[in-house]
DNA sequence: CAAAACACTTAACCTGGGTTAAAAACTATT
DNA sequence: AATAGTTTTTAACCCAGGTTAAGTGTTTTG
C-alpha cells in the first residue's frame, strides 16, 4: 500500500483543531485513498449516490443542476483544502439531485462514507467535528441564499472580483455567469459596461 | 406554575417519533414556557441573540433581511408545528443576521438553549434529533437556493399555489412577492396576466 | 363612525437581461 | 502551422419586471 501525503491544511484540522491522537490520526488516515477526475469529467451526476467523503488537494470544481428548460445553474465552486460532494446524497443515502464537474484536473483524498462512520464510533470527535461541519455548511449555503435574493449581478460581480480575483484565473466566464444568475453573453456585456466608466 | 397544553404533533415528535421515555419527557417539557408575538410585532430583529428555542403552536412569521438598498426579502415562512427562529444565532451565539416577524398572532412554545443543551446532556436522544434537525434545515435551505436559481416567477406562483395554496390567505400578497424576489405590483400584474389566460 | 394606515391594483415609461446570431479570440489537436 | 473546437465578445431586437405615481379597497384605531 502506498503512503499518502496529507496537505498541511489536512493535518492541521485533525492534528491541531480537533486535537486527534498521534494513534487516532493514523488511524484514521490510512482509510484515504486517492482518486483523480479530469478536467470537465464529472465526480458525480444526478441520480449517483455520494458514498465517499473527498477532500479536495488539487483543481477546482463546480456543483450545479439542470432546471426544466434544460440550463446548467452552477450552486457553488470548491477549491483546494474543501470537502467535494453532495452533502444531502451522502447523509440521506438517497440519488443526487446536483452535478459534480472538475473545473480543472483535479486530486482527491477519499473516505469511504462507511469507514467513515466506523471510525465515528471509535473516535468520538471525529463526529461531532462532522456535525460541526454540517452546521458551518449550513450557515454557508444560508449566506449563499441571501446573496441570492440580495444582490444584483454587477455588486455580485465586483464582490467577487474583491473576495475571490483568482476565481476570474481559474473558472471560465460561463460558469461565473451561471453563478450569478446571468447568461454568459450579460456578463460579457456587464464587464463591458463596468471599464467603460 | 400553570400547565402548558402541548400540541398533538409535539407530543408525538419526541414521544413516537424520538422513544423519550415518560420520565424524560416530563423532564423536557417542565422547562417550556409560553410566549406570544403580535401581528406585526418582531420575535427577533438583526443585532439580537436568538437563546430560545420556540415551537409553534399558533400563527405564522417570516424570517427576512433587508439589502443594502433597504428592502427586505423574505427567506422564509413559518407555520404551525415548525420551529422558529434564526439557527445561526442560536448555534454560533452571534447576533442574528435575520428578522423574525408574526404575520398572524403567534403562540410559542419556548426553552432556553442553556435548559436545551443541559437536557442534551442527560438524555442523548434530544442531541442526536437536534443534529439531525440541523441536517434537515439544510437540506430545505439548499432546495430553497435551488428554487430561488431555477424559477420564474410565473412558475413559482404556480407551484407555490398548487402545494401550499392556504398561504395566499394567510399572507400578504407583498411578503410572498418578496419570497419570489419581485415587487408586489409585478405580482399583481403577473396575477392579471395568469387570469386573462 | 370617521380618519388614518395599510394592502392591492392599474397604468405609463424605462431599463437591464434574454434571445438569436455572428464574429473574434483563444485552446487543443493533428 | 493549420484545423477544429471551445470560449468570449458584440450587436440588434424584444420583453418582463422595476419605477413612479395615482387610485381603489380594506383594516385598524382613536
């Protein structure tokens, strides 16, 4: 079996904030094993069961579904250091409703939901570190919905250009516009009309 | 120290549902006491501290905020039998970002979080159906942000009439315009419009 | 009961994003 | 380097919802 390397962002989450033994840690650990999506393939589909937790050590993604006119509307992006998925398939064990697509070649460690609750039993903290992150997924996706409702596209777009400049690097133009609501065309025209005042 | 009667469906949850033993659910309701909200009147407002947990037992409320152009958007509603207020207050202990407003006359059935959390200690099922309740109103939080992304107004009308049609008795016209993120009068022109049809 | 406050509707005008379609600018592949 | 594929931009036209404002209907309250 070959060793992982844990990202120190990993270690430290485990190791420091939730002050996991040496013997806990390895433990739980040596249940990763790596996975790899390319480029737009996806991580999961609609209808897919999430039965692993993924941390993700490289690449972006993006969560989204499909409405009834058939049009891709794109939840959230994830990056390094996140965990990837669909929280709902893998708490409920029911289908996914979104999507799952690498945005770039991406780098996964993975858990199996199964280990992952065995261990659960044996590391206590481990748990309710897991029901904390619920909760802070929570008060994200909350935030998420208020932005929704609140902002309009060009405060959203200068939002994110201040919070988040690399995302403009990283994820095609398409994708931000579907983030925001707006066809790829209007985010065109919005960034047009932002450098000509 | 006067009797609180409490609903049908409260019993149940935690009798049923949950297997509270008759000893354990004298222990938890003896700390519920009653709370009442008028029309119109706040239960919370953002800046307060959400420290109780209430349960409704009559009348309705939203939950909304207002943008920074000063208009309030509903996130929303809440009837009979469901829980009121602003969990992230209530689990981080920050000040609410969210207003709670009665729509209705409004009935609670109230404990603090201190007696909450203390009562989680001795009896390990109240913990686990709250976390599990935690799970819940994410799920419906992500199904709202999936709504608010997909929908046309037109649609949403409809649906919103088809599942919940008492709602366009029980709440004003406005505060439903503002959960679909439209002005009252494009609602009641998109109204008309349906009519004509 | 009348006055005031509130809730809903209607209408005219305006604007920003949707739609369609084509061109331009990148990327990837042979 | 040429080709094909993808992503982004531009432009013209259209329309749903925003805005403003006035009018009607319905509660609330002194």
């Amino acid at each position: 079996m070959m060793t992982i390397e844990f990202p120190d962002k990993f270690v430290a989450l485990f190791r420091s904030d939730l002050g996991l033994t040496v013997e806990e840690y390895a433990l739980f650990t040596s249940h990763f094993h790596k996975e790899f999506v390319g480029k737009k393939q996806h991580y999961l589909r609609e209808g897919d069961f999430n039965t692993l937790k993924a941390y993700v050590t490289k690449g972006c993604s993006r969560n989204y579904i499909i409405d009834e006119t058939g049009k891709e509307k794109t939840l959230f992006f994830c990056f390094e250091d996140w965990w990837l998925g669909d929280i709902e398939s893998f708490l409920t064990g029911k289908p996914c409703k979104q999507y799952v697509q690498a945005i770039e070649d991406m780098e996964l460690l993975c858990i199996t939901k199964a280990d992952f609750y065995k261990l659960g039993e044996r590391i206590p903290r481990l748990m309710s570190w897991f029901n904390t992150k619920i909760q802070k997924t929570h008060f994200a996706t909350m935030h998420r919905l208020m932005e929704a409702k609140c902002s309009q596209p060009e405060e959203q777009y200068l939002s994110l250009l201040e919070k988040q400049p690399d995302i403009y690097q990283r994820v095609p133009l398409q994708y931000i516009a579907s983030y925001m609501n707006i066809e790829p065309q209007s985010l065109s025209r919005l960034r047009k009309r932002l450098t000509q005042k």
